[in-house]
C-alpha cells in the first residue's frame, strides 16, 4: 500500500526510505499520503476561485486602460484644438479679420 507521494511529480513510495532516496535524487519533496489534499476537494475550489478572480481583476484592469486611453486622446485633441485657438494664426485672428471686413461694408 502506498503511504508517502512526491509533491512534484506522480512518484508513490510504500516506505519513508524509497522517499527520502528520490528527495535526495531529484531534490523533490514527499508528504504522507493521509496529508495530501483530496483529489478535487478544497484545493480544487480554491483553484477555481483564483482563477475567476483573476480573469475579474483582468477584464477591469482592460476596462481601466481603455477609459485612460479614451480620456488621454480626448485631451490630447481639447489641447490641440486650444493651442491653436491660442495661436497669431488661428481663429481669433480669422474671426477678427472677418468681423473687420464686416464693417468696411
């Protein structure tokens, strides 16, 4: 009956001597088999449950990126659109030109 299992790979020992011959061999480490997590029991859920709160932490961190990139190209356009209001050549200057041209008539 096997009594002791390697954590890292599906080695099962029947006795505490086999175990420590493959830990000291591949740098492995055993447990006893009465200390090992059922197979599809709590460690399972918990698994689960990381993962979902990883792919829940990712589609906001995606969601928060894209509403920065939105919010930094509207920026960048309300910047260059007063930039070149503020500018000899823009249209301040167009709309003087235009309101003195008005007058003449």
């Amino acid at each position: 009956m096997t009594e002791y299992v390697c954590t890292a790979c599906p080695l099962q020992a029947d006795g505490l001597e086999e175990l420590q011959r493959h830990s000291l061999e591949t740098g492995h480490v055993g447990i006893c088999k009465s200390e090992a997590p059922p197979a599809g029991g709590k460690l399972s859920k918990l698994t689960k449950r990381l993962v979902v709160a990883q792919g829940v932490t990712l589609a906001a961190l995606a969601a928060s990126l894209s509403a920065c990139t939105y919010f930094y190209v509207k920026w960048q356009s309300a910047e260059a659109e007063s930039t070149y209001l503020k500018s000899p050549s823009g249209a301040g200057r167009n709309l003087k030109s235009h309101d003195k041209s008005r007058d003449k008539e």
